[in-house]
C-alpha cells in the first residue's frame, strides 16, 4: 500500500461544491488501494477577509494573535472536507497543525518547521482513516503557541508531512495543469512541463513562477520528497518535480533522454526595481559595506552587477535588484551613510523587467548565453544586466520589453508547444 | 486586586466596532484594579454560517468535525478581541478551550466539562495580561479532540473559569439591561430584577427565561460563583444571581428585605406541546412503563399529569408535554407499543402555550396559587394542566392566551413597573 500526499490550494476548496468535488478525487485515491493524507488551505479568499477584519480592529495587529485568527481558515476547510469524505462512507480525521505535529520556531507569520511528528496521522491510516491536516500552520513547543508558516505555507506543510511519513508522492492540486516552460499569460505557446528537476524548479520559483513555492520545492529536494504538480479541475498527468538524478532517470527511461531539452523553462519577474550606487571610489572593501548596510535592511537583493571602472577616475558603479516594496527603504538606509561609503549620488528604477532562462542542460552546452543576446538583439530588446548561476541566465530590460523578450526567448529554445496554453489563474497560498 | 471573569455574547462581538467596544470595556475593567479574564463567543451569525456550510457539504455532518468547525468561531473573535486590547497598550493574550484547560468528555456537540486546569490563564494573569478565552469549547483527555458545549456553551465557559480561579464575581454581558420579572415584549411593564436567588433563576431559565442557560446557573450555583446577568452596551448595574443565602442577606443589607417579594417573576413558554395517552388501564406499573417507552426516545419532558380514573371505566388519561420538536418521534415509539401498554389512543395539542410563576418567597406564603387562579379566572383564561415545584407553580393554557396570562399574573402579583421596559433583542449562545 503506498502513501501519497495530497495538498489542495483555496481555490480548489473554494466552496461547499469544490470540497465535495475534492473529496470525490481523495476517495479515488483511497479506493486506488493508498492511504491518503491531505493538506488543505483555507477556502478561496478566507486568509484575505480575516486579514481584513483584523485591519478593521487595529493597523498593527500582534503576531501572535493574528497567527491564531488566520488558522480559523484552514480549520474550516479541514473539518469540512473531512465531513465531506464520511458523508461517502470513508473515514476521515481532520488534524490541526498542532495535532499533526507540525513543530516550528516561535516566529509567527513566517514559522520555520524544526520538527515534524505526526504521530495522529499514523495512527489514523493505520486505522484506515484518510487524515486531512490544515496547511501553514504549526505550533511552538517552548510558548505553546500556535504559528503560521507563511506564504507557500500550505505546499510546505504537505511536501514536510510526505518527507515525515515516508510517502512515495506528494501531490500538490492547482488550478493550473502543472508547470509551464513560461506564463502561458505571456507566451501563449508555453506548453507544460512533463518532468523537471528540483534544481530546475527552484531556479524557476526563485526567478518568478507562482506555481510552486521555493521552500516547498527546498524541502522537497532535501528530504528526497517527490513532488507531482496538477489540477484538481482534471486528471491529466501534471508536472514531477524530481531530484535531479531522478529526473535524470526518469527521463532514460522513457527514452526521452536523446532530446532532453537544454532548457526546461523561462520566467519574467515585473516586481523588482534596480538601485544603482554611482561613483564609488574603486577601493577594496566598498561593496562588502554596500552591501551591509543593505542587508541590515532586510532586503532580499537578487542580481548584483558591478561596472569595470573607468580607469582616469577611479570611481566605479554598483547596481542591484530587489523586491520594490523594499527600494525606499533601502535608499534611505544608503543615503544615511553616504558620507561614510563616499559614492556619489544613488539612482532609482523601477521600470525594469527581468527574464530567466533556466535549464540543467546548460552546464554541458556552451553557446546557451550566446543565443539567448542573439535572440534578443534580433528582437531589438536592450540588455541591461546580466547575471547567471550554473543552470540560469538572468537578464533584466526594460519593464515593457520583458513579455516580447519571453516570447522571443521561449521560440529561439524551441519550447514553442503546438496551440495554445491554457491560461493561469494564480494559486492559493 | 480583584479576578473577574467576563463573557460577551455573539452580539456583543458581532463586527468590528463591536469588538473595540468591547476591548475598551475590558481595559476600563483592568484600569480599576482588577485581573481579568474574557469568555467570548462567535461573531454575530458566524455560528449560523458554520453550520450551513456544513450542511452544505453533507445533510448529516460528523460530530467530531463540526465541533472542529464550530470551534473556528471563537478562535477569530478571541484574536480580534485579543488584538484590539493590545492595541490600546494592554497585554492580551487569547486561548483556545483546551489551551485554556476546558476539558471535557467526548460527546461531540453537547460535551460536559469533567475539569478545568486554567494553569496558563494564571500564568497570563501573573504576567499583567487579560486573558481571552475562547467560549462555547473544550478538549477530551482521551481522544485528544476538540469537543463543544452546546448551547449557552460560552455562559458555561465563564462560569467554570470563574469557578476555577476563584474569581470574585462572573459578568454575563448580552444585549439586555438584565434579568425582568417577564419578558418585556410581552409584558410591557416588566422590571429588571436587581438581585435573584440562583434556585429562582433556575426556574426561570427552565420555564423559558432565555438571558441566562439553565447549565450556566447550575454549575454556578454548586461552585459558588455570584453572575451579574448586564447589558454591553450601557453601563447600568444589571441582575445578581446569588445563590440564596447571599441573595437574603443581601436584600437584608440594603433593607429590602421587608418589603421582599413573594415573587421573582413570570415566564412563558410556546415551544412546547402536549401527548394525551388516552385510556389507560388504571393498574400500578403503566405510567412507568409509558415513561420508560419516552425516555428511550431521549425527549424532554417537561409537566406530567394524570387524571383520577373514572371508577366505571378503570381507565385513566396520562397528560405530558416536551418540545415541539420530539413530538412525532415520541409518538411514533408510544404508538409502536400501544399494544403492550393497553392504551386505547393518543392525543397530540401543539398549540398550547406554559406560564411560570416563579419565587422563593413561595415556601412560607400560602395563597400564592389560588391567587394565581383567580387571575387567570378573572381574565377568562383556562387552566389545562397544573404542576408544581417548591418555589414554581406551572400552568398551561391554549397558546394564544399565554401572553394576556402573562400580563395579568404580573399585574396580580405586584411585579409591574413604571413605563415600558426595554425589548429584549435574543442572545449569543
């Protein structure tokens, strides 16, 4: 008998209807001879309205209580759909966070799992019962109190309980039939990705993709967990997200190795903004303090691009990207030690758009970086920034140019599918 | 420094405003010196909404997890409440029923508290914070599950609590000024009662009364806890419920005793009917076993009554009434025994309405039931059935004479007051 975990978003738990259909496909399961365990989010927009009314009571609502008035959402949805399932006969046991052992630290609203102890859980399936547990949340051993892990929080709790509880597969249902070589909003000849590696996917996640949550895909990757990314609106097969060697395998097996795309997808990102600190004197050490006085701002920085200096002035310049929720922040934070660092002036931009072409392949093929500056100089779309990992090329251009550039980039690799792509309609939490 | 243990109704926490409302009431009581601790319930309907979501999902939803979806209730307005008073500078924090140490036995949706272990509510107290605590919920030892009290649930929370810590007084706030000697929108010139006894409170409840839970009363009346029975939304003094020793000596404190009334007050009641078993043999055993054929069916009887037997016949009628609701069940079981019984029919009257006259100063004044007859005599309203207890007497009458009855006993016996009382407007559970 195999264990499989299933985790379905708030869209797919929407109302009384979606949760009888999403009980329909977990008895399937059930009936398929596996035991079952399933992560649920709260329904549609419950997480939404109760942030709400927390902003109708107070600006600044305490951590700790707004982590125990968000885990109402899921303990909706659990209950039921653990209704839902008996009312057709099978057992079914809704668990807490708490009660499916879902140890973290005490940082509420952002929750890391230290420990995983689902003890409840085992002794339902070995009762034959199918055992529905609320997503993103958890609680603290030391305040005993209850936690949230934050956004992705759901994925995470499914792909933590699969690694906990040895499962074979971790099922994570979406709108959306898997994960695509781009947004099929913006390359409408996107096509769906059959197989990909963890490595692929969090380049992917970490670069813009909504479908998947790095930490989900983190957690996966560590713990061997494999994870199959589908829609609960059909049954077609959707995206594995394997571990590399495994994917490797995977794809001998089918014989599909021969033609391994080079590249397994590209992902546009319209949410960050560029800081450029201009004229800092090229000495050794001026970036290591840039950029600590970034960091005690808690920005997320992502590419970082520093100019050969001109030679005649000895003054060089730095860019970087981040999140623009976070660009004023950090100007600020540069500003006040402007005399210190000695650069001459910041500039601010926030009409950029950034570009990823991720594939393992790249390690062994040269001329990838090559043809994707050809494919864009074709199109007459300027280059900004460049920077790249082992199986990533980043480029930022301007914010109207990065949705032309993804489809010129996605047909140059030939990911081009026949037809169509249905269109995303964004995930639950 | 003083523990007192508040508990606000649905109504009272029923959007936003309301809570901040509360929250201020709350901080005012802290501000004068006192330890604090809050039993809330749901938000308004929010409990309504619950349950027809459940039905929505299946006609018959499991025990266990609906009260795992009642419980999610309490838990948002217990963290918006929590909120809004940190908010205002003061330390909160909020518990669940089994954080709180509510433990229960297992019967879903009507359990009963077994113990109270509040260590982390004094914890929170010892700490300077007003602890929130969720009503209407517990927790089974055994099965490790989240159980409800049922109805009047949260009343019962904070009277256990109060019980448990030794607090100095239970304020039960809801949408009326009190407890009246009849229900104002059926008699106009009700008058709140400033003190009652518990015993007398007991019947009221019982007979009808609905500001108060007959379960609430009892478990303060065993444990001692004094209730002040007060509105959220003024600041008037309210009703004490005393239990009877304090409830004497106070009236004699503040020289009321002289003038103590015979009688506390009037209830009605149109909830229930009446079954007429028709003809039965006049032999020992019969109402036992017509009795234990009704209690197998777990309906609650409320008045029973039994003729004198027609000597002629050997035959007597035995009169019971019970909820409206049980009625069919309890004649289907009666009718599939009428053969072992010997009964010859069976009469069903839902259309009767119950009046109570309750008072502790019953006991050592005679004449209160011929006085009560002869009202009802005087207004042309005709008496069905009679019962009594030590400090109530019970009259039925066809139901759409119960409200003129109501106001003539009141009239009768002294209870009006000046003007027009305020309407009640029904409470949170």
């Amino acid at each position: 008998m195999s264990l499989i975990v299933q985790k379905y978003g708030g869209s797919s738990v929407a109302d009384a209807e979606s949760i009888k259909r999403v009980a329909k496909r977990v008895v399937e399961t059930r009936k398929a001879g596996n035991e079952v365990v399933v992560a649920v989010s709260a329904m549609g927009d419950t997480t939404d309205e109760l942030l709400d009314l927390a902003h109708d009571v107070t600006p600044i609502p305490a951590p700790r209580e707004l982590d125990m008035l968000l885990t109402a959402g899921e303990r909706i949805s659990m209950a039921l759909l653990a209704m839902a399932i008996k009312s057709m006969g099978y057992d079914a046991r809704s668990f807490t966070g708490s009660q499916a052992g879902m140890i973290t630290d005490a940082q509420h609203g952002a929750a890391r799992i230290v420990d995983v102890t689902p003890g409840r859980i085992r002794d339902a399936l070995d009762d034959g019962a199918i055992a529905i547990v609320a997503g993103f949340q958890g609680f603290n051993r030391d305040t005993k109190d209850i936690t949230t892990l934050g956004r992705g929080g759901s994925d995470t709790t499914a792909v933590a309980l699969a690694a906990a509880l040895g499962a074979e597969i971790c099922e994570i249902y979406t709108d959306v039939d898997g994960v695509f070589t781009a947004d099929p909003r913006i390359v409408p000849n996107a096509r769906k990705i059959d197989r990909i590696s963890s490595e692929e996917m969090l380049e992917l996640a970490a670069a813009g993709a909504k479908v998947l949550y790095i930490r989900a895909v983190e957690y996966a990757r560590r713990h061997g967990v494999i994870l199959h990314v589908r829609s609960s609106f059909n049954n077609n097969e959707g995206t594995l997200v394997l571990n590399e060697n495994a994917a490797e395998a995977a794809k001998q097996e089918d014989g599909s190795a021969v033609e391994a795309p080079i590249i397994a997808g590209v992902a546009t990102d319209l949410s960050e903004a560029k800081i450029t600190v201009v004229g800092v004197p090229d000495v050794p050490g001026k970036a290591a303090q840039i950029f600590k006085i970034v960091a005690k701002t808690d920005a997320n920085v992502d590419m970082i691009v520093q100019n050969v200096s001109a030679a005649a002035t000895g003054l060089t310049d730095i860019s970087f990207t981040l999140p623009k929720s976070e660009g004023q922040r950090v100007l600020t934070a540069l500003k006040a030690e402007q005399g210190d660092v000695g650069f001459q002036s910041l500039q601010y931009d926030d009409q950029i758009g950034k570009l990823a072409l991720v594939g393992a392949g790249m390690r062994t093929n040269s001329g990838v970086s090559a043809k994707l500056f050809e494919a864009l100089y074709e199109a007459g779309i300027n280059i900004e920034m460049i920077s790249t990992s082992e199986i990533r090329i980043s480029v930022v251009t301007r914010a109207d140019s990065v949705n032309e550039a993804a489809r010129v980039v996605h047909r140059a690799f030939g990911l081009d599918g026949e037809g169509t792509a249905i269109v995303y309609a964004g995930t639950g939490r």
